[in-house]
C-alpha cells in the first residue's frame, strides 16, 4: 500500500485528517441537527422570521418554513451515510450560502431583525453580524467538506 503523504491526496488520507474530517462532519451535522429541530416545532414563527427579510412574498415564506427544518435534518442525518454524504453536503453548502447572501442583504438594508437560523434570536446589527460570521464559516466548511469528499470519491481517469 503506498502511503505517500506528500501529495494532497495521502495528506487527506492520514490518520489526523481523517479524525479532523470527521469530526467536522460531526459538528455540521449536530448544527443542521439542531437548526432544523428548532424551527420545525414552530413553523408559524420561522415563516415570520423569513418574512421579515422583506425578499420572497408570504407563500413562499411559508412554504419554506414547512420544508426548509426537514431537508437541514434530513441532510444532518444523510452526512453519515457515505452514498449520499456529497448530495447532503452540496445541499448544506448552497442553504449555507443563500443564508449568508440573505443576512447581507437584510445588513445591506438596515433591518433589525433576527436571523431566524436558530428559532429565536436577537436582533440588531450585532446579532446579525455574529449570524453573517457563522453562516459564511458553515458556508467555506460544508464546501470544503464536500470538495474533499468528492475529491475522495472521484474516479480516476
């Protein structure tokens, strides 16, 4: 078995990369996990929470808070399943950047809202900030994760 870890490739497959990967998956996971929970207790207040971004009318605000909760659970649980570990991660990456693209917007506009990421929350410029900081890193972190995965999954040539 070739175990040269001087390429990109044996450096991602080494024990500590390994161990490091999956616990940030674990950390994703546990973070939709908890989000998705979170809003799907109370749909009513997470379409008010997408409302108050003032970006999509009052259907699809709606809409979204009655499916959104899922597919951030569902996605947290199908990241342990290898099969569809680069779907969920693709899927996280891309609400993960559509979240931090709608918390500039709303800081754009000067809105003093909630984020809605978590249920309740506090509003004001500095709640938002602090969601603008850890939507972009969930955002960079699901998109390395999946760029690793499938970099890990690639057939060759």
């Amino acid at each position: 078995m070739n175990n040269n870890n001087s390429t990109p490739a044996g450096i991602a497959n080494t024990v500590p990369a390994r161990i490091t990967a999956s616990l940030t998956l674990l950390i994703i996971a546990g973070v939709f996990l908890y989000a998705g929970v979170s809003k799907v207790s109370d749909p009513a207040a997470f379409a008010h929470a997408i409302e108050l971004y003032r970006v999509v009318p009052r259907t699809l605000a709606v809409i979204t808070a009655l499916w959104l909760p899922w597919i951030e659970i569902g996605c947290a649980c199908a990241i342990f399943i290898r099969g569809l570990r680069g779907g969920a991660l693709a899927i996280l990456t891309a609400c993960s950047v559509v979240f931090t693209a709608m918390i500039v917007s709303a800081l754009a506009r000067g809105l003093d809202i909630s984020c809605g990421c978590f249920g309740d929350g506090d509003t004001g410029r500095a709640a938002l900030l602090v969601s603008l900081a850890r939507a972009a890193i969930l955002a960079f972190v699901c998109g390395a994760m999946f760029l690793r995965h499938a970099a890990q999954t690639a057939k060759p040539a």
